[in-house]
C-alpha cells in the first residue's frame, strides 16, 4: 500500500495540482538555500533577513545560545505552551534561540520534574507503530469510520514517501505530497513535516499523521497512549492534545492557501487512543475550533524574537559552562511573566516561580488575581494601597482593596478578642490535668 516516490509532473490525475505539483523546482535531494513550491515560497530559517544591529539573527542566536550547544527544534507541545503563555519574553526568547531549557534549569539549581517518563514515551511508540501497521490500514479504517466517505481499499489508500533531507526538505516533500493528493483516493501522510512562522523565526512541527480524505479535506491525526475508557478520556489530556494539534492545523492552513483551489484543513481532529484497558485503537473526532483561534490570536501576540534579543546586552549568552551567578544574571536579564500554570508547562518553572516570591509579585497567585489588581504588581503595593498609604483612590481596585480593608477591620472589632496565647497554653493544660486526673480514678 505504500507509494513509491513518484517522479514530479506525473500524468496521474491529482487534487489542486496547481502551484504545487507544477512546482518541479523542490529540492527534495539536497537543501538548497531558497526552495521553490510553484509560485510560493517556503520561509526558510537561512533566510529570515532578520539581525539586531549589525548583527545577523541567526549568529545572535547561536551566540545566545553557547558555543557548542546544538539548537533544540520547537514542537508542536512547546508552541501551545508558548501560546498559553504569550507575554513571557524570556521563553519566547530560549525557545526561538532552540536553548536546551531542561538543561538551563537544572544548571540554574532549580531542576524540573517536568517531561514524559522514558515509560511513557516508549508505550506511546508501540502504541503508534501498532495504529499504523499494515502499511496504515488501521489507521484509515478509523478515519473511515469517523469522516465517512468511501471504504479504504488497498486500491484507493496511499501512503507516500517523505523521506527528505533535513526539515526544509521534508516540509517541501509534505507539500508536494499534500498538493499531489489523488482525488477520490486516501491518502496517509505518515509524520509530515509542516512549518510555521513564530515570532519572526520558522518552527518545524511533526504531526503523527495527516490524512486526505478522498472529498478533499484535510484531517491532522494524534496518537496518544492515554486510555479512551467507554468513548471518553481525561479532559486534560484531550484539552493538551487538542492545543497541540490546532498548531498543526494553522500550519497547514498555511499550506492549503498556497493550492489552487484551496483545499479545505478540517476543524474536527482525529484521536486515536487504547480502547478502555486493551492495546486496541480507538478514535473520537475532536473540535478544536476554539483552540485554532486562541492559538492563532495567542502566537499573534508574541513579541518578535529580534526585538527581545536586541535588548539584551552584548555577549549576553545562555551557555551552560559560565559560573552559574553570571548564567542567573543572563535568564533574569530577559523578563517573564510567570503564572501558577507555568508549573504544567514550562521547564524554568521552579526558578521563575522563587524570583517571582522573592520579588512579592502578584502574578506568583494567579492569572485571575493579577487581572483583578491592574496597576499594583506586588503584594507590598497592594498592602500599602489597602492600608490607604499609596495609590489612587480613583483606581477601581485600589477603592475595592480599601473597602475590603475596612470592612476586615470592622468584623475584627466586633468579635469576641481570642484568647492570649499564654491563656490558651494555660487552659490547654488544665484541660490535660483534668483528664489525667479522671483516668488515675477510674
Ligand atoms: S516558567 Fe518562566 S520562562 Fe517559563 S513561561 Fe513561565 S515565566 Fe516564562
């Protein structure tokens, strides 16, 4: 069932052959610095004419990052995290910079417990190479069940090659296989590469699969290991695997702007998951419209990596072999915004979360009461402007922390006054006497 690499401009009949399969031009062999696909073009990382000062991009990233450190690619996972998390410069920043933040952390002595066990991780691979034996069969049929369609037969189900050199060529070699799709066939795209441009910089993400339905559409697949349990799983889990794969969805969107006519990138994912307690697949169609636009509005919203790196000072560096107090005063040099839900998402958690009591930050309790307090940033501002020493009594929440003040101190005087903590010992004693006393009598 599975294709063997076809030879550009094949006379078989494709879907949206347009732009992409008149295209030729793909490297899929060797990189070339430009890659060509009909009348667009890919964004390449080699390209983003991007540079702080005088200063190219690419070797201010590369400096950021250390000498000898090789750059860690942006996933799919990362990127929702991203996303949750739009005002923190300083992960936008070591991610853009590809900094190995596990590592950065447990250098900076706050270690994360934070990733898959290798437990985890290797179920999951079973699990995945199980839904895609038989040269995809199971994986089709499940599609089949849930968008409809025709029946997959081994005459009108392909699997294409993407082999290619190095993520610019497998995004190109996705792209022409997406393009070349046969209409009134399916089509299985066994981990395509797709690119998106984040913050100024492109991000290569690797669904588990994408299939082409024969109507046209298209469909990203995610694979997980975490039980489906009487056609429900954990919220949570879905929640994660449905932000993850909206990312992918905008990426090929992207794609799919480029064909003529556009085809059309599905809203309902597919989720393959352990059917109850077995090691059989089952799969749930999965709308991820609200995730595709908060994702979207979120990686909007992210500051442009140039810019961040432009404030920093020169010879600012991330590389782990520098005293640990100057590798510190690099991080802290970058601002964050941490939030209680960094601890599920981000591997500098730990260390953001102690400077951020350090310094009494508000954002240490939450997203919702940073929202509520506007201008007061720290717990030390709040008590001053609730104690009536600073602040603007305009301010809505500085007059709402003043009522609250007076209002604690009204209840406090009207109480009965607690007993002094040398009375309470006393008569706790006393209380213990009696008892003893009763026991020796019995
Ligand atoms: S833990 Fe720190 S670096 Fe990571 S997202 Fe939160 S504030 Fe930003």
């Amino acid at each position: 069932m599975r294709d063997k690499p076809r030879a550009h401009g094949t006379s078989r009949p494709t879907r949206g052959a347009g732009p992409v399969s008149a295209a030729g031009r793909v490297s899929v062999s060797g990189i070339t610095d430009v890659l060509s696909v009909g009348s667009a073009r890919l964004p390449q990382v080699s390209e983003i004419p991007t540079t702080t000062g005088a200063e190219p991009l690419r070797t201010r990233l590369a400096t950021l990052r250390g000498p000898d450190a090789q750059p860690k690619p942006l996933d799919a996972r990362a990127l929702a995290a991203l996303a949750a998390n739009p005002g923190c410069r300083r992960r936008a920043l070591l991610d853009g910079a590809g900094v190995d933040k596990s590592a950065l952390a447990e250098a900076l002595g706050s270690p994360s417990g934070f990733g898959q066990s290798q437990f985890a991780f290797i179920r999951g691979n079973a699990f995945e190479a199980r839904v895609k034996g038989d040269g995809g069969a199971e994986l089709l049929r499940l599609a089949h069940q849930k968008l409809g369609g025709p029946e997959p037969t081994p005459a009108t189900s392909r699997v294409p090659e993407l082999t290619a050199v190095g993520p610019e060529g497998r995004a190109a070699r996705t792209e022409l296989a997406l393009g070349e799709a046969e209409a009134g066939a399916w089509t299985l795209l066994d981990h395509p590469m797709v690119a998106l441009d984040v913050a100024g910089s492109s991000a290569f993400l690797e669904p588990d699969a994408v299939v082409v339905h024969p109507d046209g559409r298209w469909a990203v697949v995610e694979i997980k290991s975490f039980p489906m349990i009487d056609g429900s799983a954990d919220a949570a889990k879905v929640g994660a695997a449905a932000r993850q794969a909206a990312v992918y969805v905008l990426a090929l969107e992207r794609i799919a702007a480029r064909i003529d006519p556009a085809p059309e990138v599905g809203h309902g994912i597919l989720l393959v998951c352990p059917k109850d307690f077995s090691n059989l697949p089952t799969a749930s169609l999965v709308d991820i419209r609200k995730q595709r636009a908060v994702t979207r509005r979120q990686l909007a919203r992210l500051t442009r990596i140039e810019d961040i790196a432009s404030a920093l000072a020169p010879g600012t560096t991330f590389a782990l072999d520098q005293p640990a107090e100057q590798l510190t005063h690099a991080v802290e040099s970058v601002p964050a915004t941490y939030a209680p839900e960094c601890l599920a998402a981000c591997e500098l958690a730990f260390h953001c979360r102690d400077r951020a009591r350090e310094q009494g930050a508000v954002t240490a309790l939450g997203r919702a009461i940073r929202g509520e307090l506007g201008e007061l940033a720290t717990v030390d501002a709040v008590l001053t402007a609730a104690r009536g020493e600073a602040g603007d009594p305009d301010d809505p929440a500085v007059a709402a922390l003043r009522r609250a003040a007076a209002l604690r101190a009204e209840a406090l005087a009207s109480a009965p006054p607690a007993p002094r903590m040398e009375e309470a010992a006393v008569r706790t004693e006393e209380a213990a006497g009696v008892r003893e006393a009763g026991a020796a009598c019995r």
